[in-house]
C-alpha cells in the first residue's frame, strides 16, 4: 500500500496527452512536486526527452531528485517560484519548449507527508509557506493583521460566506499558533457541520492562497509561459479551485481571440492577435474512476492551448534565435521548422 503522504499525479493522462508529448521533445514541469507527472513525461518523450522541473519547495525538489535519478541529465531541476520562469528558462538555455505543465496547489507530501500547518487535521505550527525561506507565515497573517483584513482574505481567497463571524473568532482567540487551534477557532464560529466539506477547508485554502501569493503568482508565470513555447508548443493548467480556473479561463480566451476590444465597439481598434489555440473548448475533470480512487482529483480542472504564431512574431522568433546562435540565419529552425508560416518561411 502507498504511504499516505505519496503524491498520485491527478489527470495523468489526460496531462501528458494534452501537451502530445513526443520523443525528443523539450518541457517543462512548473510544479514537479513528487514527480510523477515529470516521469511520465520523460517515458513519453524518450528517446531523447528534456525536462526542466521546478518547484518553490526545496523538499519537493529532493524528492523528486531522488525519484527522477534514472534520467541523469535529461532532467535539470530547479528550486525556485515558477514566477522566475523566464529568467530560469534563459539562464539555463531552456527555450524554446513544446510544452509547459503548471498543476497547481500542494502536493500529498506537503498535505500530509510534513508538519507545515497545510492541514487542518493533524497538529502544526501554522506555516503554510511553499517555500520555507520566504518570510510571512499563516501564523503571522492570522496573528498580526486587523479583524478586516483577516476577513478580506477569507472572503476573497476562500469564498467563505462566514467570512465575518470567523474573523472575529480569530481575532478573539488569538494568539493562534498551530493548525488545530485554527480548525476548532473556525469549527466554534461556524458549527461543526456543513455539507461534505470540513467547516476549516475553505478558510485553510485562503490563508495558503495569502500566505503563497498564488493567484499574483499564476498570473505573472502564464504569461511568461506563453513566451516561451515553440510553434504548436502545448501549455497545460491543472487548477483545483474556481479562484485558480478562472484566471486560466479568462487568460487563454483573451490571448486566442484576434480582437479584445470591450463589446460595445463596433469596429476593432485594439490590434491584437491571437498567440495561441484553444484545445478543449470547455474545461477537462477527472473521470469518476479517478475521483474514487484517488478524492483529492475531484476538484481538478484542466485547461490546453497551443501556441500558434502571426507572421510578425514569427520574424522576431527566428531573429532571437539567430542571435542565440540557435540557428544560422536562413537556415531551418529546430522544432519551429515543420510549419512555418508559409510568407515568412527561412526554410531552405
Ligand atoms: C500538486 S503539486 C504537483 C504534483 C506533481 N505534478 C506530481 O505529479 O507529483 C504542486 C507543487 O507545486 C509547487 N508550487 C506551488 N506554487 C508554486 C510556485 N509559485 N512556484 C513553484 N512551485 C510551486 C508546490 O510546492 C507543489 O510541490
């Protein structure tokens, strides 16, 4: 049986056949917690596959270190927050890719596997941090900032209807130092029961989300990302919240449509082309099957698109890369070279 802390990929394939992973090809695992997404994307990408791995945790790296040993070289992991994507990526010469994987949230290891205040069910000092060098804790959310702002983050992060009367339990029983002393301040403000969902789950999701900066975070990373993916290059999101899905959503409507003038304009003044394709028109779950086998699926949500290339970008691609020395100018470049626009093309 599997120790409870190990991390069960969620929509594994569902993941590697969105980004259509093929051998020899270039990715990147934005989030590789236990690695098991990153693993098979390395069988699916052999002979010859490349992945670049990150992760804000420095557990989760070794972890996956460990893990991921078979593949030596082929894999370059990198203990950092994915909003470094592009620095990591130029610094490395890791560009461009065919496919980019951001499944977001906290992995098994972190929910259960450490003593990181994630969980409302065990006893913790209540630290929340992804990343334990960075300086706020959950512990100094909860214990320095004002009733409103406790409330504020609740509400918006959480989407906690009793998002008042728990801040003033909070502010009330503070100091609040450990994850227990959390869930039961929170159980005393709301009662103990309601619905399939502990009393604790969405004031925990809040207080993780304020303390990680996630939503900034995935903002700030799509876009990089976008940036660098190769023609037909696949960018995969696994979001678990409606907070994380509707940042994806909106994102990758605004950068496939050919014009994002407001509605009422009745001709397009805002000059802006798509950079990429939608692949699943509407968002992708997991199957029943998984969700029963595995609880912490059901929540999944997955988002595809493929990068798709205007003539202008397609001259300013092939000049970067000509000045990286990637390719002698006029020649073919790597894996841009299959589809080029037809206009532009610098195949020989
Ligand atoms: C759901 S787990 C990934 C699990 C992985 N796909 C697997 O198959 O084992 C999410 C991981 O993302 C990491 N993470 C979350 N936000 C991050 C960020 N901004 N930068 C880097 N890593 C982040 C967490 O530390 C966690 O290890």
């Amino acid at each position: 049986m599997l120790p409870s802390s190990f991390h069960i990929p969620v929509m594994l394939s569902e993941a590697i056949e969105s980004l259509s992973v093929k051998a020899g090809g270039r990715y990147i695992d934005c989030t590789i917690g236990g690695g098991g997404h990153a693993a098979a994307i390395m069988q699916q990408s052999a002979p010859g596959g490349q992945l670049l791995g990150i992760d804000a945790d420095p557990k989760a790296i070794q972890f996956a270190k460990k893990r991921l040993k078979e593949y030596g070289s082929s894999i370059l992991l990198i203990n950092d927050n994915f909003i470094n994507l592009e620095s990591i990526c130029f610094n490395n010469d890791f560009e461009p890719v065919n496919g980019i994987l951001f499944d977001l949230g906290l992995s098994s290891l972190q929910l259960n596997g450490s003593s990181r205040g994630f969980s409302f069910q065990s006893e913790a000092p209540l630290d929340m941090r992804f990343n334990p060098n960075q300086s706020i804790t959950a512990a100094n959310i909860i214990n320095t900032l004002t009733e409103a702002e406790i409330a504020e983050i609740i509400r918006d992060y959480g989407q906690e209807g009793n998002y008042r009367r728990i801040a003033s339990y909070i502010t009330k029983e503070r100091p609040i130092k450990t994850s227990l002393k959390l869930a039961q301040t929170v159980v005393r403000a709301v009662g103990s029961r309601r619905g399939k969902i502990h009393p604790a789950t969405k004031t925990f999701q809040a207080l993780r989300i304020a303390v990680n900066n996630e939503l900034e975070n995935l903002e700030l990373a799509l876009k990089q990302a976008v940036d660098l993916l190769g023609f037909e290059g696949r960018l995969v999101v696994i979001s678990y919240h409606s907070l994380e899905d509707r940042i994806v959503k909106r994102y990758f409507k605004r950068e496939s449509s050919n014009c994002i003038c407001p509605p009422k304009v009745i001709s397009c003044t805002c000059n802006h082309t798509a950079r990429l394709r939608l692949i699943n028109k509407s968002v992708t779950k997991p199957c029943l099957k998984e969700v029963k086998a595995n609880p912490r699926s059901r929540s999944a949500r997955l988002r595809v698109v493929e990068r798709v290339v205007n003539n202008e970008e397609w001259f300013v691609m092939a000049e970067r890369l000509c000045f990286l020395g990637k390719v002698k100018a006029g020649g073919r470049i790597g894996m841009l070279s299959q589809k080029e626009p037809k206009k532009t093309s610098l195949v020989n």
